[in-house]
C-alpha cells in the first residue's frame, strides 16, 4: 500500500494570556526518547540506511537524547520533522518534494550500492537555510510539506502541496526548498496538517488555512480554475474563539472556548463527525457545528484517510468513518443497524460515532483503558494510555505499522480492537506522543 497521507497534528487547548484567548507556544524543556516502527522503504524510520522495516518499536540510535535533546515531532505521510532543545528544526524521509528543508542529493561519490536507502534522507540532519538567531518550538507535517514555528508566533514553511498529481507551493514556485516565513500577520500558536493543507491557530482564536482546498478542507469554496493551485492562507470564515485545531487527510476541525466542536470537509463516511450529508463526495462546505459532541467535552481530535479519532477529557475514545481495515477499532459483530455496507454485505463505513469499549492484551479482550493522546494515519491508530503511558494500536497493519511484530504472513493483517503493544524496548516506558503516517508509526517517551 502506497503513502497516502499525512497525519493529522492535534493541538489541546492552550491557556489564556492576558489580553488573548491563546497563549504564543514555548520551546519545552522535556527531552524525549524516540522510538520508530513500520516499513522504512522510503526513508521514514529515520533508522539510517540499512533499516527498511522495523516490526516492534525501536529506539532511535540516531537520536539520542543526552546529545540531541528532542523535544517536540511531527509525522507526516513519508517524512517526520522534530525541534530539539535549542530550537533547531531535524527531519528525515522522503525528500522527493524537497519537504526536508535540506540537500540530500547524493554524489557519485557517495554513492553507495550496497546500501538500501539514501543516507542523507534516512538519517535524521538538522534543516538548513534558517537564519541562526531563528529558532522554533513546534512542527507540522502534511504528505509532501512541511511547516514549523517560532516562540514569536511566527510561521516557516517548505516543500509542496500536490493537487491531482499538480504541485504548487505558492503563486509561481512549485517546490519551496527552504524555510519561508508564511504571510500570516496575526500571531500563531499551533498548527495542524492533512494531506495537502496546513491549518493556523492564532492568539486571538481565528483559524487560517493553506493549501489544497478541492474537498472544502480550507473552509471556502476554491473556484473550479484554481483546483491545481493552492490557496492562502486564508482566514476560515465563521469559527471564532477557537482554542484547539485538527485536520485529517481532506478535513479540519476546530474546538472553541466553550468546547463545541466545528468541522468542515469531506464528509463521505461521516469522517467529520456530522452524519447528514454523507455519501459520495459529501462535503461539509463551511464550518459546521458538530452537535453530537456537545456534552462529551473533546479536548483531542485525530483523523486519517476517511476517518477520525476523538478523546473526551475523561480519556474515553470516540471513532467515526471508513471501516474497511478495522480502522474504527469497533468488533464487527457490534456495529450498529445503520452501518454501511457494500453490496456483498461487507461493512463499508459507520456514518455516526461509536464509543470505543473493547481492547486486547495478549490476545485476550479486556476493557479499553483510558487514554491520555490519540494518533491517526492513514488507516491505522495509536492511542496511549492514562495510566502508563502504554501504547495501543489498531487498524490496517499490513507493514509492521501496528508495532505487534506480525503481518499477513504470520498473523493478522489488521487489529481489529485496540491492542497493547508488549515489548522489551517500551517495556516500562511512558510514552507521552505519538504520530502516524501512511506506512509507519512514531512515539516517544520522556527521557530518564
């Protein structure tokens, strides 16, 4: 299965500032572990060049925390970014969009026929082209770009956006090799990514968004002449006093200060959590109040290809969406009346949220834990738990993506509930983040 998409970037809500509804993001002091797994074919471990698959979290040699110090990730389709102690923006994987913010063009000298990857994308390296008095503190991955920020509020981007197999950075430029501040004038607090669009959150609760904008993911219409093009940024119009942003492959979501939630989008299978309209090539054209979530108190939102992930602030999951890898964690046998189905009678989505109740732990069924951070790829997901830390995993898994050790050949292609990871590297570890592309998963502990 090839790269799809990049991984949505969840933001939970920030304190007040005087003044300000959104306090500007600061550089954390907690040093991280991370760990990687999945299939690397592209350069997505970030392993080095010998390491094409991975199937159990493996703790990155490459990274090591009393050295390098990183502090905040994001995962992307094929490529991973993170800010270390001082700011300094890394990254690794596929460079083919230039969204590495780096050179990683191999001499003939270089050349190394007995390795695997290209060294210089499979190892992670500092992003260069960045003046040495800017520094950041967050990082935001799309499939084919890449985005990052400054304590300051201030917004850098690079690489492309890719519309029908079209690419366009901005007016004029296809490929954007190096950080470029993005024209945004209000200051910036978080960002969010999809496949193809960034979104913006700014001190004061607005929202912008740049990017692809075909499905409506951008809030706006984009004119029909403007399909192979980007838009923006611009300010999503009708979403005020907003403390929290997400975005899934083709849809975005935004949480304001009373907690209700708005989304916008491709709605197909119900993926923005409204039921009505769905179908072929629904879309919800505007933000759109989300009504089911206003006594549920969401405070995280992941989301995938065609579906999404929520987290109510008491750490019990919700799911929504495409079910044809499992990808909603919901067993079979209990889907509702309404779900979907195609025409053999094989579950095809379930168009309102389901509670996630069930999980596995060593191949026995026990209650879902409560979790504390929610991850989605493409048609996989990652949730970590409350108490320990613990990573769980479900959905597609055909590449080692779930962390179980275990693909077609010798088990399960897919997890069909939540199931918790059990091996000797995160043994014990709590893990804190977690982030998923389109054929391999990221997390990482705090380091001790």
């Amino acid at each position: 299965m090839g790269v799809k998409r990049a991984r949505t970037e969840t933001t939970v809500p920030v304190k007040r500032a005087r003044g300000k509804l959104n306090e500007l993001p600061k550089l954390s002091g907690q040093k991280l572990d991370v760990f990687a797994f999945g299939t690397g074919t592209i350069c997505e471990l970030g392993l080095g060049p010998e390491v094409t698959e991975v199937k159990r979290p493996r703790l990155s040699p490459l990274l090591p925390a009393d050295e390098v110090g990183i502090v905040a990730l994001a995962a992307g389709g094929a490529h991973s970014l993170a800010v270390d102690h001082e700011g300094q923006l890394w990254s690794w994987g596929q460079n083919d969009t230039g969204c590495l913010g780096r050179d990683t063009r191999l001499s003939d000298a270089e050349i190394d026929e007995d390795l695997d990857l290209n060294p210089k994308e499979s190892t992670p390296a500092k992003v260069t082209g960045i003046r040495s008095n800017i520094s950041f503190v967050k990082v935001c991955a799309t499939d084919s770009a890449s985005a990052a920020l400054t304590p300051t509020g201030n917004v850098y981007a690079w690489g492309t956006f890719i519309d029908d197999g079209h690419k366009s950075f901005s007016a004029g430029v296809e490929i954007q090799y190096k950080p470029e501040r993005v024209p945004i004038q209000p200051k910036i607090v978080a960002l969010a990514s999809g496949k193809d669009h960034f979104l913006a959150l700014t001190v004061d609760g607005h929202v912008y968004a740049w990017g692809v904008g075909t499905s409506f993911q951008l809030g706006v219409h984009v004119r029909s002449g403007r399909r192979t093009s980007t838009a923006g940024p611009l300010r999503v119009p009708g979403v005020n006093n907003i403390v929290s942003i997400a975005a899934g492959d083709y849809t975005s979501y935004a949480i304001d200060s009373t907690g209700k939630v708005f989304s916008w989008g491709l709605n197909n299978f119900g993926q923005c959590g409204i039921s009505d309209p769905v179908g072929p090539k629904a879309c919800i054209e505007t933000p759109t109040h989300a009504e089911f979530w206003d006594d549920k108190h969401i405070v995280q939102i992941a989301a995938g290809g065609h579906h999404s992930l929520w987290l109510t602030k008491e750490g019990t999951m919700y799911t929504v969406g495409e079910i044809n890898f499992n990808q909603l964690g919901v067993p079979i046998k209990e889907l509702p009346e309404n779900t979907v189905r195609e025409q053999d009678g094989t579950p095809s989505y379930v168009p309102t949220p389901l509670e996630l109740k069930w999980a596995s732990d060593e191949e026995e069924p026990v209650s879902l834990p409560k979790m504390k951070f929610i991850a989605c790829g493409t048609d996989h997901n990652i949730a970590l738990s409350q108490e320990d830390g613990s990573i769980w995993t479900w959905g597609f898994g055909s590449v080692y993506q779930l962390g179980h050790g275990k693909t077609g050949d010798d088990g399960p292609e897919e997890e069909e509930v939540p199931r918790h990871i059990r091996n000797t590297a995160t043994k014990e570890r709590n893990m804190v983040w977690a982030g998923a592309g389109g054929q391999y998963s990221i997390t990482a502990s705090v380091h001790v």
